[in-house]
C-alpha cells in the first residue's frame, strides 16, 4: 500500500489514517465495497458504503496521477531536460491539470507560429524584448535578420519574437495558474441561436437562444442542456471571463514599466491571451463544468435506481400480469408466487373490434384457474383504460390490482436472458412476465436489464457513459446485497451481483444447482465449480439459504461469526434455533462478553440485530395504489385538479410523476415542498394540477398547496 496516498486520502476526506489504511489494505486483497463495509467494521472504523467507495475511487485517481508522472518524468529525462528543479516540480504537482502545466513548455509540439519563428533563431530576440531594457526593438531586431534563415526584415524579427512571447505567455504556469482561477470564478457561459438555424428547428432548446450566467453556479441540467443544443449544432456557446478582467491580471505579469519593448510585449501578452490561452481555459472550463455536470446527473440517476430497485415488493403471490394494447389486445400471462410460467394468452377488450364480454370470462377463468391473489397492469399504452376494465369485472376484493412501472419491459423482452428464460415464447409473452415478476420482487426482475433503462434519470445519453455504467451498477450492488439473495432461487443476473461472485461464477454455481439441486447449506457452495475461499468470504454473508439444518444460514450473520453465536447459546443452555426465538434469552445476552481480537461492538450489535429479525427484508411494506376514477388522459386534466400519483423520476429541476394519462406531470422544483428533497422514485404523492399545455403535451404540477379534494379527480 501507498502510503503517501493514505495520508493524502485521510487528509481530503477527513477520515482517521488508521481506518483509510485499513480500506485501502482490504480493498487491495480484493475486499468487495459490500463485504467491507458490512463486514470489516472495526477495522474502518465504521465507514460506510459511499465512504469506502469514495476512498477506492480516490486511490484510483492517485493512481493515475502517480502513473502520468512516472511517464513524464521518463519522457524528459530520455530527452535530457529532466533538471533537479524541475522533477521536485513533477513530484509536487498536486493534480494532473498543475502537472501538465509543469510539462507543457517541454511537451512535443506540432508546428506553430513559435516554434517556426524559433527555428529561424529569434528566441533570443524575445529574450532581449521582454528584458524590457531596450529603448529601440529595431535595433535589437537588426541582428536577427537573416536571408539564410528567412528573416527578410526587422519587422519579421520581431512578429516572430512576439509569436514566441505569445506561446511563453500561453504556457506560463503562473498565468495558466492565475487564468484557471478567474475562469472558475468569473467565467460566464453564453448560449444563443447558431447561425443559419431558426428557431423552428431548435424549439427544444429555445430557453437558450439567449441566454448567459455566471459558469460555475449553472446547475447540471441546465449545462448538460446547452452542450447538447452545441452537439446538435442548434446552439452556439462560448465560456470566457471578462477580457479587460483577464489582461488586467496577465499584463502585469509580463510588462514591466513603459516604452517600446513593453509595448511589443504587451501586445504579445493580449495575442498570447486571445489566441492561445484563452481557448485553452475555456476547454478547462468546458471540461469542469461537464464532469461536475455529469457527476450530479449521475448521483442524481444512481440516487433513483438505488429507489427504483429498492422498491416494496408484494412478495410471493400467485399473479396474472397484462401488457396493455389497443389494437394488438392486451398480452396476459398467469404466474405462479415463484414467478414460473403457468399460462399465457391475449385479449381483446379494447375498440376497435375488441369483445369486452368475451375478454372478461377469458380473465374470470384465468383466475379462478391459477387461483389469482393479484394482477399487474402495464402503465403504457391502454394501461389506464385496461385497470377500469379489470375493475368492472367484479372480480373477488381479495385480488389485488394495481399498475406496475413497465419502463425497459421491452428492452428485457428482447434480451439474451429473456430468451434464455424463455427461449419457446416471443417478446411479447416476456414482457408480460416482466411486468408480473416486478410486481412480486422488483429488485430481483430489475437486475436483468441494464439500470440505464430503468428510465429514472436526466441526460443520461450526455453524461460520461464510464462513469454512469460504474456508478449504476455499484447502485445495483448496493440493493442486491443489501436486502441478500437466496442462493436457491436467484436467478443468474441477480446472483452475479452478489460480493465478488460476478457473471462468470453466477453462471458455473447455477449449473451447478441445476445439476445437483438445491443448497442445504452455506458451506455447500464451497462445492461449486470456481467458488474458493475467498469468494466464499467476501459473498457468504449476503447469500441466503432457508430450511436447512443451520438456521443462521438463512440470516445476514457472517459463516465466520457462527462459532461466536453458538457460544451465546450455549452459555444460555440452548439450541442457536431456540435462541433466534426467545427474545427474553436474547435480552439476557451481555455483547461485551464476546468480544474477540476481530469482532468488536459494532459487529457484535449487528449480530444481535440480526438474531432478532434472521434474514430482514431492508424494504418498505407493499402499499396498493390506485389512479383517480375518471382521469384517463391528458384531456381529462384541468388546472385545480388534485390527483393521487406516483413519482417516477427525480431530478435536479423537479420530479415527474404519473398521474395516469400517459404522459408524466412535471413538479418544478420551486412548487416542491422543502426543495423535493424527500420525494423519491415510487413514491405516493399528491399533486394540483397547475396547467396543460396540450400542443406540447406538457403538464405542470404542484406539491406546495393543495386547491381542493380528488374526489372523482376534479377540484
């Protein structure tokens, strides 16, 4: 281990030293985020997830930042430029944008105006000018002229000598240091209509046709929108700080005093600035402005899926799920609670051409058939109008119906899991399982597709796509080990995101079940094909094994810290299953008795936890939810309305939600109570329709003041 990078990691993240040692030595024999921070508390000091991954990625960023010097130090120095002085500076540079600073004058160029200029011997003519001590530059630039070397003039000698002022101006580290502050603070970004475009053409974008604020405070959507409406040519943009503001700090730099050859260099310093250094800023400034950008899109869209995923599942229960459709019928599937295909088939009930009469006896028998408990209904097209037809059926109250979120059903129906699942049966009999299966376990039917089409986010085409898949599937890692897999019933996608299992292993250990059967233990997993002890280590605790003859195999209780319940037990006089029943034996246990050289109070106390409640569900209680009566479409809608909803997205500029009109609502954030800051994705709301914009099917909500009741959903 580094331990510079400690040092450095515990001094930004103002974390203790000994724990951010203790991270890093357990991340580098290949500690999973999930096993640390459940697992390794006292050795972290009781870091949690987002902790130990922000100190990972840290690592991560030294790392590199460690590498690019290694690189440039050997470049110089192959090329004999490498002083004391300058590698001390090397070894100093604190970020890579100061380290290439330090480089840039050495860096190998292409060809310029500097560079051409000194190939025909004139640096030492710009060494003389801004020594500034000169009261004639002509007389200096008499002796450069030269046919030989293609200075035909004084007046040639010196514009190449100000091109090569120009350069050293550009490539000056204090300057580059000076203007990268002043572009941070100062720099204003402006948008308008790019030439030979109309407003037609860029009507999304019109917000922006005229627009400038100050760059550093623009929040992510609003920059994420710009550099888009520049991508589609739609926009032009510029990022610069006042000019006069600029040259008041670089010309005192460089100007020493008055007189011609101040006046030369000044003029080099204004072409150094224009020409070259204030483009390079401003992609700087592009650059930040486009990872801060980025990096809140996508803790915004990890924040959701984290929500989405997380979501109450209604559990076990026999379902009849449809996919809505108006001319293609609604495409209806029967499961059983282990979410198996027992039948599938398709209705008409909707116009044109549809048979109510004869699509209702057809779901009558269904569910009397495979002894229904709910149905789920798609949210997309004809959804609405398919819910009022399910709850005209009559159907036994006991049944429970509710809309489910169908977004990426489509992208799961046609995958390579769907069709490993069900390689006999088309997109559409996937999609309706889909839909079903979401309803029983969201998490366990969301991990099948990619989150980023899990629809919860802003931008997510524009943000880096690295960086959004890393952060996405550590949200995913987060919930399936957060809430544990059974390792009997998982399929291959959720058990890959198990600790350190991945797709490879999920594959040979589902082979394995299917060939041997099911697990009756933890241990037994040891037997699977490519699972040695160190997987065993990092994934046991978040695996779950029900009915088997150790009841801790079914609990968050790490394999490792069985021995230390059992000697609770046994100092009780009782079985480790009796204990897990007799809360009064667990209340007499004293945890300070167990500590040991590695398992302290912090693990000790979850043991407990543990013991309480084996194998707890983290997510909430599964709550049916229910659209108003008669509010189908957006025609229905009329400002004043106040309607039940579901929130389906949130982003830095309000939350959308889906009222059941087939087009989400948007709640701004100035009509957010507390900023939105509790709302998240799947939550029940309650909103006032503030106004419908039918020509662009645009709908504004409220979530400050209600202006009446729902009732039948008007005001």
């Amino acid at each position: 281990m580094n331990e510079s990078i400690a040092k450095r990691i515990s001094t930004e993240m103002k974390i203790a030293l000994p724990a951010v040692e203790a991270t890093l030595a357990l991340l580098e024999e290949g500690g999973t985020v999930p096993f640390i921070a459940r697992y390794r508390k006292e050795a972290t000091g009781g870091l949690d997830e987002e902790n130990i991954a922000a100190v990972r990625d840290r690592r991560e960023q030294l790392e590199e930042l460690g590498a690019r010097k290694k690189a440039i130090s050997k470049s110089l120095s192959e090329r004999g430029l490498l002083s004391p002085e300058l590698e001390e500076k090397i070894k100093n540079a604190p970020s890579l944008a100061l380290l290439e600073d330090v480089y840039l004058p050495f860096r190998p160029k292409r060809k310029t105006r500097a560079s051409v200029a000194a190939e025909k011997g004139l640096s030492p003519l710009a060494d003389l000018i801004m020594a500034q001590k000169e009261a004639h530059p002509e007389l200096l630039a008499r002796s450069f002229v030269s046919e030989e070397k293609g200075v035909s003039s004084e007046e040639e000698a010196l514009k190449g000598a100000a091109d090569i002022i120009a350069e050293r101006v550009s490539e000056h580290g204090e300057s580059r240091a000076r203007m990268r502050l002043l572009f941070g603070r100062r720099g204003r970004i402006k948008s308008s209509l790019a030439k030979g475009k109309n407003e037609e053409e860029g009507a999304n974008f019109r917000d922006y046709f005229s627009r400038e604020e100050a760059a550093a405070p623009a929040p992510s959507h609003r920059v994420l929108a710009m550099f888009r409406g520049e991508k589609e040519k739609i926009l032009t943009l510029s990022l610069l700080p006042p000019e006069e503001e600029a040259l008041a700090v670089l010309i005192p730099l460089f100007v020493k005093g008055g007189g011609p050859c101040a006046d030369l260099v000044k003029e080099a310093v204004i072409d150094g600035y224009r020409r070259l250094l204030a483009p390079a800023m401003e992609t700087e400034l592009r650059n930040a402005l486009k990872k801060k950008a980025d990096r809140e899109a996508i803790m915004v869209f990890e924040k959701n899926v984290r929500e989405i995923l997380l979501a109450p599942p209604l559990g076990p229960k026999t379902i009849l799920a449809l996919d809505p459709g108006f001319r293609t019928g609604c495409k209806f599937v029967c499961l059983n609670r282990q979410g198996d295909l027992l039948h599938h088939g398709v209705i008409f009930p909707h116009p044109p051409g549809g048979d109510e009469a004869k699509s209702g006896a057809v779901i009558k028998r269904a569910v009397t058939d495979y002894e229904i408990e709910a149905i789920a209904i798609g949210n997309g097209t004809a959804g609405r109008e398919t819910e009022r037809f399910i709850r005209g059926l009559g159907l036994p109250s006991s049944v429970v119906i509710t809309m489910v979120n169908e977004s990426g059903a489509s992208v799961y129906s046609a995958s390579e899991t769907a069709r490993r699942e069900f390689p006999d049966h088309d997109i559409t009999v996937r999609g309706a399982v889909s839909i079903g299966r979401r309803l029983l376990d969201p998490l366990a039917e969301l991990v099948k597709i990619d989150p980023g089409s899990i629809g919860v986010g802003q931008y997510q085409h524009d943000v880096n796509q690295k960086e959004l898949k890393k952060a996405l599937d550590g949200a995913v890692e987060f919930c399936v080990n957060a809430v544990g897999v059974d390792l009997n019933t998982a399929s291959r996608e959720l058990l890959s995101y198990v600790s350190r299992i991945g797709p490879a292993a999920a594959g040979r250990i589902i082979e394995f079940r299917e060939a041997r059967g099911p697990f009756s233990s933890r241990k037994d997993l040891l037997k699977a094909p490519g699972v040695g002890p160190k997987t065993f280590e990092q994934a046991a605790g978040f695996l779950r094994v029900h009915g088997g003859p150790n009841p801790l195999d079914g609990s968050a209780v790490h394999p490792e810290r069985y021995p230390i319940v059992e000697k609770m037990a046994s100092d009780l006089g009782c079985t480790v299953e009796e204990l897990i029943k007799n809360a009064e034996k667990r209340r007499a246990i004293k945890p300070e008795n167990y500590i040991t050289g590695d398992a302290g109070l912090p693990t000790l106390t979850d043991i407990l936890a543990e013991l309480e409640r084996p194998g707890r569900d983290p997510r909430q209680n599964f709550e049916i939810f229910s659209f108003a009566e008669g509010v189908e479409k957006i025609d229905d809608l009329s400002p004043g309305m106040v309607l039940p909803g579901v929130a389906t997205n949130v982003t830095s500029f309000g939350v959308f939600v889906d009222i059941g009109v087939h087009q989400d609502g948007l709640v701004h954030a100035r009509n957010l109570p507390g900023g939105g800051r509790t709302v998240r994705p799947g939550q029940k709301v309650e909103v006032t329709v503030l106004e419908v914009d039918l020509g662009r099917n645009r709908i504004s909500l409220s979530m400050k003041e209600k202006k009446g009741r729902a009732g039948n959903g008007r005001a």
